[in-house]
C-alpha cells in the first residue's frame, strides 16, 4: 500500500497548527479572566479604603469645609479661590486621581469604576473643577489622568441617560452639590445608590477632547 507522505505530513501540520492555536486560544481566556478577577479585586480595595474610617472622615473634613452659613443663617456653599483652595480637598481628589492611574494602567475597569464611585466623584470634580482644570491653576497637570477619567465617564453617563431618555445636558447645580455635602457630614460615611435623576450628573469635561 502507498503512503502519500506529503499529504500525512500536511496533516499533521494543519492538526498541529489547529492545536496550537487552540491552545494559544485557551490561554488568552484564560488571561482575560484572570485580568477581570484582578480587576474586580483592586475595585475591591479601592471600595475598602474609599469607606474606611480615615477617609470618611476627610470627605467629611471637605464638606464641612465647603459649607458655611449666609448672612439668612442659610447653609450653602462658601466661595474659595483656585490659589487657597480647601487643604482637605487635596485627599479626596488624590484618592481618585489614584482610581485614574490604575484604569489608565489596566488593574481598574473604567465601567466598574463609574459604576462604583461616579455620583461620588462627580460633585466634587465639578465644585473644584477650577482647580482641575482652569489654566490659571497650578494642578492641571497634576490631576491630568483624572480630567481623563472624568471625561470617558462622563460619555458612559452619557450613554445612560440617553437609554433613560433623560435630559442629557443637565449640570450638577449648587444645590446638587449642597445635597452631596450634606450627605457627606450627615451619613458617616454610609454608602448610598442616589436614585438617578432625569436631570443628572454630566460636566463641561465631556466637551474636551483627549490630548
């Protein structure tokens, strides 16, 4: 009997060249998951030190100082100025300057992050949004990843309200980020879902565009 060798060796370069990519298959799903459990394991961290005690009490030391009474006795939001911000405003946005850094790197899946810590961040960014990103302040660069962040958020909130049919130009007002602070001194540090609004959470970031 004649073995057409040829034929049995294409053979067996096709069977191997099917297993090896089969292989190489397994092992970047293998990869992935391994990544998203990571992933899932840093959100976890973060969620962690985002309700510890030490930075409950800075949120807690930025809203009080951000909220002062009027000449009515009312409260609301005090003025500040880029060059003398709040101290403790410096804690909060390196904590979530932080979150930027690890999704920029991988470790953080950035729609985990919105969904975890957007209605938290967001009020902030926006009260010190001058600091952030005004031309005239010295931490522009410093805070770059986020103002990055901020933005891609800003676009998957986007996405939502639209699914929502919600107003999708609606601004966090004053008395929005009143409400945040007041949550902030009065809660403890408890976590919270916020009921999401037709008027909701969208900044001027979502109008820039990457560098």
């Amino acid at each position: 009997m004649f073995v057409n060798w040829d034929a049995v060796q294409a053979i067996s370069t096709a069977v191997l060249v099917l297993t090896s990519a089969g292989a190489i298959g397994y092992a970047g799903l293998q990869l992935r998951h391994e990544r998203a459990y990571r992933a899932v394991d840093n959100l976890e961290k973060q969620l962690s030190f985002f309700l510890s005690e030490p930075f409950v009490a800075a949120r807690r030391r930025l809203a009080k100082a951000r909220l002062g009474e009027d000449a009515s006795g009312e409260t609301g939001l005090l003025a500040w100025d880029v060059e003398n911000p709040p101290v403790s405003v410096f804690e909060v946005l390196d904590f979530y300057e932080h979150l930027s850094l690890l999704v920029k790197k991988g470790h953080l899946d950035l729609y985990d992050v919105w969904h975890t810590f957007y209605e938290w961040a967001q009020p902030v960014y926006v009260d010190m949004q001058r600091l952030i990103e005004g031309e005239d302040s010295a931490y522009i660069e410093h805070y770059s990843d986020l103002q990055r962040m901020m933005r891609r958020m800003d676009e998957i909130q986007l996405a939502k309200m639209h699914d929502q049919k919600a107003n999708h130009w609606a601004l966090w007002t004053p008395e929005r980020i009143l409400e945040h602070y007041q949550y902030e001194i009065e809660a403890g540090g408890r976590p919270r879902r916020l009921r999401r609004k037709s008027e909701t959470t969208v900044t001027a970031t979502r109008l820039k565009k990457d560098a």
